[in-house]
C-alpha cells in the first residue's frame, strides 16, 4: 500500500521543506518600473549587487563596490577572483533598487525564507532583522523565517538592502527570489498557507499521536502501527518546524543547529519509519534482505546527522532522496505482484497509491502555489491517503482481533476439552490406585502362600520322608523286596513333590527381589557359574573370547546362566558336554547365546519348554520339576528382553536372550 503515497508525501514535502521551487510560466510576471494590478507582482530575482564578506549599512554600500550583480541562488555558485567557489559559510550584503511608477495599490515585499541569519533596510530604514547577524558563528543566532513588510504607498523607488550571515548550511545566501505585490494577495495567500498547515500537521499529528498510544496501551504484537505512527509524527514535526520554527518563538536563545540537526534526525527516522512499516505489511513477498539494508541505510544517515559538524550534516538530504527514490521504485515493483496476486487484498492499497500519486504530480507539476485553494485541497488529499492507510491498519487490527477471537474460542473448547479428559485421567487414576491396592493384595496374599508351602506343606513331606526312613530302619533285615521298593517309591515321590514345592517357590520369586544394576565382569560372572554347575569339571565351557564389562543385576543374570548351563550339562546325551557362550553389545544392550552339543530339540516343542511344569522326556534318568526355564523366561522378560530358541533334534541346541540395560 503505503510507502508509495508515503514517499510521495515525503518529496512533496521535502520539496517545500528544502527549497525545491518551481517556476511558473503560464503567469506573466510585472517586472521592474512597471505598473501592477491587482493579481500582478514583481519578482526581484535579478540584478543584485553582492558584497561578499561584507556587512554593510545603507550608508557604507554608497562607497563600496560591489563584487559583482547575480541572480538570487545559492552563493556557492559564484566564484572569487581566483574563479574559486565561494564557501558556504560566510556573510555577505544583497542590494537592489526597484522603480514602480504610477502605483496606488497597496504593496507589500515578501521575503521567504534565507538559509541564515538576516537583516532588512528599506530606503534607509531599518525594518527587521531575523535572528543577529555577526562574522563569525559565535557572532551569529540562526533564525529562517519568511516575512511579509508592507511597503509606503506614498513611495515608488525603493532601496533594498539585506545583510545575510550563514555559519550552518550547506546553502549560503538568498537562493529564492523576493517578490513584491499587492498586501492583499501576499497575505490571503498566507493565510491559506496556514489553513493548509493546520490540516496537514493538525490530522498528520493527531494521527501518528493515536497509533502511537494505541501500539503502547493496546496492541504492540503489529509493529507497522508503531512504524506508521512514526512516520506521522515525523512528518507533522518537519513541516511546523520548517515553516513555523515553534521552538525559536518559546527559546529565545535555542541553538538553530540544535533544531536543523533534530529536523533532519526526524526527516532520516520517518523515512526508516515508512520503509519498515512497508516491510512489515508485505513481509511475505518482499526479499529477505530488505528490512536489513533500510535500517543499516538509514541509521546510517541518522548518526552522520548526529556526529557530523555543519554545514557537512545539511548534504545528506541528497544521499536521503536518492534512497527513497530507489525505495519508491522496489515498493513499486512488489505492491503490483501484490495486487495481481492477491487482488481482494489490495483495495485500499490500489485507491491509496493512486491517490498519493495524483496529489504528488497536481503538487509538482501544476503550480499549486500559484492558486490560493489548491494547497488546501492537496494537503486534505494527503490528509486522505494517510487516513486510508490508516484503515488499513484497522483492517489489519480487525483481522488480527477476529483471528484472536477465534483462538480464545478454540482455547475454550480445548480447555473443555483438556477438563474432560481430566476428569476421565481422574477416574483411570483412581482406578489405577484400586489396581495398586489390589496388585498389594495380590502380592501379600502370594507372599502368605509362599509361607504356607515353604512351611505348612514342606513340613509334612519331611515328616513323611523321615518316617520312611525311620520304617526302613527299623525293619531293614524283616523286609522283603517289595516292600523294600515301595519305601524308596515314597521316598522319590516325596523328593520330586519338594523339588516342586521349590521350583513354585523360585517362580514366584523370580525377578521381584533386589534390582540393584552394577557393572562387573562377564567372565568372573561365568567362572562362578561354571564352579557351581560343574564342579567336577566333567564339561567343557568355553567363555567369550573377549572379557566384556556388563552392566546389570548380576544376581538375575547369575541366575540365568546357571539355569542354562546346567540344563545343557543335565540333558546332554554326550561323552563330554561342549558348552560354548558368545555375547554381542548393541545401542540397547546386550545378545547373549548358549550353544551346546546336546540331543537337540524338535522345533514344535521350541514354545512348549518355556511354559512353567512343561517337561521333555529327553533322559529318563533326568529328574526335571519343568520350572527352570520358566524363571529364566520370566528373569529375561523382567529386563525387558526376549529369549529364543534355535534347535533341531540331534543336532545341539542354541539359546538366545536379549537384555536390555
């Protein structure tokens, strides 16, 4: 949208602000000794006597010679006897006599602006003199302000004379021309000036103040309305500073540098204020690097206005317009791919841009200031395209409100919703304690039937063992060899009911005692294994080649191994039983294998040996309760790992379990 119009505001305005004037053609000017009517003037913009490093009064310029006639422009144009350029700073007198014959209208001389100090004689009187005017810049308190003097009607010849002292600007002397006409125009024409004023620096001012406490106090998420509230501000300060100077009026004494150096501050932050507020409003389609050359470019600009010593800091109005320019010509580019692209979008946009541009050529190329209305209509057309920006604002708060309003809805149904599920979390977390509760139950009612076998049913079958003894003792020479069998029948079915009662007990305790994790090593781990399952060394059990540091519960792991290898020692069909484990560490734990020369085991019973009291009649001398291997499938899965199997009968056996650490 919106930095084209801006930056046609900002030329029209530095136009005004710095001196860019026009010349109109389509007037007929009066020039001198010539009669006036009462739409004519005479513009002195010719024939002036220069004294350069002079300050003369009406009295002295009768002796002096004066260095040469110009035209009124800046005095760096003219060269020294050397044909050197006159410097910028410096002090100089300007005078020029004007014959109006025949004239019986009201006069009055309009002096505009002079980039300096000044004073004003007028027939030998004098009149006025803006700021002091001295020879060196101590000397010199700097005042620019325009003037209108009405001239005596009684007179027709009138001497001019103006000293003029530059200690600051770039621009030294009278660059605009003098103008004389009647008191009537030159002050209705003021007068309009000032209407215009009031509505561009009133509505520009009130504007940039409102967006400002609106980003403070409400809405500080969108920061293209504190740009646009910038650059308001900005604009509204350079055009009552410039025309008005507020402040020399309140301070006396004030420093002119002091304020031309904040006007010109104020000019580089409202640039830097309308470009980022362009990049805020099209950050989807402008280039990434936009936003990083604007304000290295133009806080450039600011702190050489802050450091550099006058009149060095006034150039840098060029390398500013320069930038806009270029500014103005990608803002362009990227605001018509704006508008063909997202064209329902781009209204206030297409209306503000081509607004800002017919108010910016009627300004330039039309002589506004030639007609006393036109100013006002062009400052209330600008006053338009910043109100229309301004709605695009508002459009952008609107959005932004509504996208608020529909998250604060879907934040309500998620709280909703976030309660629901609470409540039900509520009630599967109270379930869960009733689980606990019951999983405790459980466990004690298991630890009191552990109790009752380990003494109320052991108990009794060592009784009946002791007492078959006992019997066999007794009776040992009077017994028959029946009788004699079926003793040592008790006695085995006493043995095996034990072994069982032992086996439950093992199972119900497997994995439920101390999980303490620690690291050891595998191979001491092995040879007290081995030492307990082979302790008459009858087998062969081969260690991994490397020794490995394990880190686990070395009791379960202990217990595991000893399962396997005595399983694979007791049901070995063998001479010598070969026993060989291997163990592999991966990102998850640890593969251990237990490899064995044994009779194999047919594959539709590799499910089967793993369930608790299932038993293969592999060797009949063999007493198996069928609980072993369930403890270790039961240890194994504790540890979050998984045990296989790979056999086929008669061919060995190979067990595999992971474990995790």
């Amino acid at each position: 949208m919106k930095l084209v119009s801006f930056i046609f505001i900002f030329l029209s305005t530095f136009i005004n602000l710095y001196g860019f004037q026009k010349v109109n053609n389509n007037i007929e000017f009066v020039k001198d000794s010539s009669i006036l009517k009462s739409n004519d003037k005479i513009v002195l913009d010719t024939d002036w006597n220069f004294y350069w490093n002079q300050l003369l009064t009406p009295e002295s310029t009768k002796s002096a010679d004066a260095y040469k006639q110009i035209s009124l422009q800046n005095w760096t144009s003219f060269f020294l006897n050397n044909q050197e350029n006159l410097p910028s700073l410096g002090f100089a007198t300007y005078k020029k006599t004007v014959t109006i014959s025949n004239n019986k209208t009201s006069l009055s001389l309009y002096i505009p602006k002079i980039y300096a100090a000044s004073k004003l004689w007028i027939n030998g009187e004098l009149i006025s003199e803006i700021g002091i005017v001295g020879v060196s810049r101590d000397e010199t308190l700097h005042r620019r302000f325009s003037q209108i003097v009405p001239l005596n009607t009684n007179e027709t010849t009138f001497e001019i004379i103006i000293q003029v002292a530059n200690f600051y600007h770039s621009k030294g002397g009278i660059t605009e021309p003098l103008i004389i006409a009647p008191s009537k125009q030159l002050i209705d024409k003021k007068i309009k000036r000032v209407v215009a004023d009031m509505i561009f620096i009133g509505c520009l001012g009130f504007i940039g103040i409102f967006f400002l406490f609106f980003y403070i106090w409400y809405w500080n998420k969108d920061q293209a309305v504190l740009h646009f509230a910038i650059m308001c501000i900005a604009l509204s300060y350079m055009a009552l500073s410039d025309r008005y100077a507020p402040f020399t009026h309140l301070f006396k004494t004030v420093n002119w540098l002091l304020l031309t150096r904040i006007e010109y501050i104020s000019l580089f932050i409202g640039g830097s204020a309308a470009s980022l507020f362009f990049n805020d409003i099209f950050k989807k389609f402008r280039h990434s690097i936009y936003a990083k050359v604007i304000k290295i470019s133009f806080w450039t600009l600011t702190s050489l206005a802050i450091i550099l010593p006058a009149p060095y800091f006034t150039n840098l109005l060029m390398p500013f317009l320069v930038l806009m320019i270029l500014n103005l010509i990608y803002v362009a580019f990227v605001i018509i791919n704006v508008i063909f692209i997202r064209k329902s979008e781009s209204i206030l946009l297409l209306i503000s841009m081509l607004l800002g541009s017919v108010i910016f050529i009627i300004h330039i190329f039309f002589f506004i200031d030639e007609n006393e209305f036109a100013i006002i209509f062009v400052n209330f057309g600008y006053v338009v395209a910043f109100l229309l920006l301004s709605m695009l604002l508002m459009n952008r708060f609107s959005i932004s409100f509504k996208q608020l309003e529909v998250a604060k809805e879907l934040a309500v149904s998620q709280k909703k919703e976030i309660s629901l599920q609470s409540e039900k979390l509520s009630e599967a977390n109270l379930q869960l304690e009733e689980n606990l509760k019951l999983l405790e139950n459980y466990n004690t009612e298991l630890d009191d039937f552990n109790h009752i076998v380990s003494h109320d049913l052991k108990s009794p079958l060592v009784s009946v063992y002791s007492l078959a003894s006992f019997i066999e003792e007794d009776l040992k020479d009077n017994l028959d060899d029946n009788t004699k069998y079926h003793l040592k029948l008790l006695k085995d079915v006493v043995s095996k009911m034990e072994s069982l009662i032992n086996g439950l007990l093992a199972y119900s305790k497997a994995a439920k005692g101390n999980k303490v994790k620690a690291s050891f090593s595998l191979h001491k781990l092995l040879a007290k294994v081995s030492s307990v399952v082979d302790y008459q060394n009858k087998s062969s059990i081969l260690f991994p080649d490397k020794d490995l540091e394990i880190y686990a519960n070395e009791t379960e792991l202990s217990h595991v191994f000893q399962n396997l290898i005595s399983n694979a020692i007791k049901h070995n069909d063998k001479e010598k039983a070969i026993i060989k484990i291997n163990v592999e560490k991966n990102t998850e734990g640890y593969l251990f294998s237990i490899t064995d020369n044994g009779p194999g085991i047919e594959e539709k019973y590799h499910d089967k040996i793993f369930k608790i009291f299932s038993q293969l009649k592999i060797n009949e001398d063999v007493e198996s309760t069928g609980i072993g291997l369930a403890i270790v499938k039961k240890i194994i899965n504790q540890n979050n790992g998984e045990i296989t199997l790979n056999s086929n009968k008669g061919k060995g056996l190979t067990i595999s379990f992971t474990w995790k650490v």
